[in-house]
DNA sequence: CGAGGGTTTGAATTAGATCAACTCTCGTGG
DNA sequence: CCACGAGAGTTGATCTAATTCAAACCCTCG
C-alpha cells in the first residue's frame, strides 16, 4: 500500500465520487493524484437539449468531458447544409482543437453534464502528467481511426450500408444507448441523416427497408432491435447481395 | 551557446542533414538530443510508385516519417470500392495506430523516401521525451480537424464544391506540390475520384468545367494553375452561385 | 510506330434528393 | 375526456446530379 501521498488525496475526488462517466472517460486511465488536479480545475454544468456549449469558429477555451447525456458535433455551410462528423456519449473527452478556435459546434441531444476544463490549466496539467497527455493520444488516435471510417461511409457506401453500419456502431456503444437488446436512439432521423450524408426521407426508407427485410425491428421510431446481427455485418462491409 | 552535451551530440545527426523535411516535420520541433536518439532507431528506406508500405490490416509494427514524394492513403471495401481517406505529403507522420493494426494501407504514387521506427522503440523515446508525445498529439489533432472538414465534404458538399476545396488544399500545401504559380498534381484523376467520393469521369468533367469558367487553367492534366482564388474559395465554402 | 496507361467526352441510367401530402405521438388546456 | 397543435416520422410521385456504359483521345516510352 502506498502511503506517500496525504491522506486527502486517497481515493477519488468527491465530485468523481457517483460520476457516470468515472468508469469509461479518460479520467479511469489516470491515477487518483492526478485525478484531484483534474477535478480541481473542473467545472460541473448541466445543460438542456438544444443547448449549444462549443460554437464552430469561437476561441477554443475549454476542454469538455461529457458525464451524461448525449450531445451532435456540427459543421455548417453557410446556406445551413449541415454535416455531424460525430455524436458525443458518455465519458467522451470533447474540443481537442489545437487552432485557436472550435472546428465544429456541440449541442446537447439530451439532457447533459459534463466537466468543463480551462485550456490553459489542462495544457498545464498535461505537462506536468504525461501519462495524461498519452491518454489524450489514444484518444486523439482513435478519433482518427473512426474518422477514417466514417470518410469510406460518406465516400463509397450505399444508404442501405450507411444506416447498417450505424446502428451496429451505435449497437458497439455497450455504455450507452441500450436497454436490454433495444437500441434507444437518442437522435432524431435528421441527425442520423446529416451524420449520413443523407436525406431525412432516404433514412426514414432505408429503416422501413431493413425492417421489412427482417433484418431489424421497430417497436417505435426511436427503438430499433437487431434481429440478424450477422445480415447487417455483410451490408456494413459492403457484401450486401442483390438489389 | 549549450554545452552541456558531448561533442558528437551538437548538430544534428548526419543522417538527418540535408534531409528534404527536416524543416517541415516533427524532427523540426525537437532537440538535437532528441533527434539523435530519434536518428538511432531509424532505417531510411527509399520505394518506388505503387509500392505498398503499409497494409490494411497488418499489423502494426512501426512507425513512418515520409521524408520526399507523396503516399495515399486507401480503405476498400471487399468488392473494391476504394476510399482515399487522405495523402501523406513530404514531412508527414504516419502510422498513428492505437489497435495492433493498421487502419488503411499507405502507397507511394511517387517515388519516396521515409524514415521508418520500430514501434516499441519509438514508443520508448516517447515516454522519455514527452515533447515528442506532445508534438504527435498535435499532429493528430490538427488531422482530426481535417478529418471533419473531409467529412463535411464527402456528407453535403457538391462535385464543383468538392474540386474546388481540393484543390485550394493543395495549394495550401506550399511545402510541396508547387512548381512557380501552378501545382503538379502528384495524383491521378482516379486518386482525385476515390479521395473526393466521385467517379474519374465527374471528376474529369468537373475540371473542365472550372476551366471554361476560367476560375483555373490546365496546361497539362496534370498541372492546374488557379485564375481565380476568390471564385473558387466561394465555391469550395459553399457560396457557389447560380447553377 | 504502336501499346498501354491515363484522360476526356457523350448518351443512357439510377440512387438518392426534392416536393408534397399525410400520419403518429405526445403534451396542453378547455 | 377529448380537441388541438406542433414536431417528428412516413410514404408517394417526380426530378436530377452524379454514375455507368461506351467510345475515342491523348501522351509517353520502348
């Protein structure tokens, strides 16, 4: 047993005591000393859906960890077509941006709570720990990979594949979004849509196809179930039979 | 003047000088110190164009700096479609894999040169050096941010828009891709179709029509000059008028 | 000069978008 | 309890941007 440190920083800080996201963020790869300094630099806020707290093109401030809820990351073209180039869940680590400003917006979808840390204090913090610094690495990494990813959907997959491959990624998200075997969708056909790269009509067919074709069920229009797991790992791939 | 190191560290290595990236990548914001040990586990490795240096898949056993000529950077799909999620240019970073294996595969489509590192070995500097570790998540940041804006493409944005935005990209590459006021293209119309989401054909009838619109001239299909900066940055931002 | 990549151009086709109507759900308030 | 309204979702008919299919047309290099 390590008894180096003061007795006030054995074990988690109050505020990460109960923290939904304790189990699955960043702040479950660090040590309990470096998770004090985290939470000493750490604001707590709550927000409702529609609520935007990163705006595309405004100084990046803040770093953020989403504790709960659900939020879009945005872009906007100037004539409002939009693209989400992702979805926030609990315990993602949000506004790596090393330019001086945001590249994307973020809105809640839900109601939220995250942590909200000040640039320059965490860039501090990241000196002094590199452990942390690492983290924020295989994040970053990761991020990349999905991007990837998400750039062969846009590019080169078929709507039928797009929707496929986004309810078994939504399906991956064993944190969140579940209950039993049911995916809760906590986006509308429009976001879907616009992190598709497709029209609200086009998924709302692509659903009713799938689901005609068995391959899903869906009980109402925000709960979809997998009924054949291994159909839709063909489509996503892109060996997707006939028609 | 710093002398506090032994003679054969001051400058940097041998290998290093008069490499054509040493100003342009990480090498570049890191300590002579450093860069000898970086040196050390480096093997410099020249190819050929169509050699596949990294292979989808694989595993993921080093670590690449691309040193002179241009890779691509390609994800398939089982029945060929190809998505080119991105080129590595002069002074690039590749490799940044969390997962055992690589992503996508990298193929020089011109005659290259990179530094190669063994993977753990690179992974034992980093933990030494965190400016390192700190410079890689820079770079992975700054591609995050370009990931999306090719996601905003690939989701929303028309075929002019689409040309348009590459080739102001590539002319933001002022390390490479120049020759006076116009750029070589390095890529092939096919590379441009599978890196944009189009076909060579949408991609090939595109050029030209920028051409009769005189927002760009083509001396060669491999060399395009930009007329018109402003015209083509309104179309690629999405303020593309009329038709 | 001829072969083989890469590129261009034209005509026909189509996946998905657009336009338009209708339905479902759910919360509010009379 | 039911009428109402608003937002989200569905479904159908039509349209179109981009693809597909097809046929040249370069260059470059042996």
């Amino acid at each position: 047993m390590n008894n180096r440190f003061p007795q006030n920083f054995e074990g988690p800080p109050a505020v990460c005591e109960g923290c939904d996201a304790r189990a699955v963020s960043v702040c479950s790869s660090i040590g309990d000393r470096e998770l004090h300094r985290l939470a000493a630099i750490a604001t707590v806020v709550d927000a409702d859906p529609g609520f935007s707290f990163i705006t595309e093109g405004d100084p990046a401030d803040h770093f953020y960890n989403l504790t709960r809820g659900t939020v879009r990351l945005v872009k906007l073209l100037p004539d409002g077509r939009r693209q989400i180039t992702g979805f926030g869940y609990r315990g993602d680590f949000l506004g790596l941006a090393v330019s001086s400003s945001y590249a994307f917006s973020a809105e809640a979808i839900e109601p939220v709570r995250f942590c909200r840390f000040p640039r320059r204090s965490l860039r501090r913090l990241l000196d002094e720990y590199p452990a942390l610094e690492k983290r924020l690495l295989e994040v970053a990494s990761n991020e990349l990979v999905a991007a990837q990813e998400q750039m062969l959907l846009l590019g080169r997959k078929t709507a039928r594949e797009r929707v496929a491959s986004f309810l078994l990624s939504l399906d991956a998200k064993t944190t969140c979004v579940h209950r039993g075997p049911a995916i809760i969708l906590p986006m509308t056909r429009g976001d879907m849509a616009d992190y598709l790269g497709l029209t609200i009509e086009t998924v709302s067919r692509t659903v009713a196809r799938l689901k005609k074709e068995e391959l899903i069920s869906v009980p109402r229009s925000d709960t979809i179930v997998l009924l054949d797991r291994e159909g839709l790992e063909d489509l996503a791939a892109g060996n997707g039979e006939g028609s």
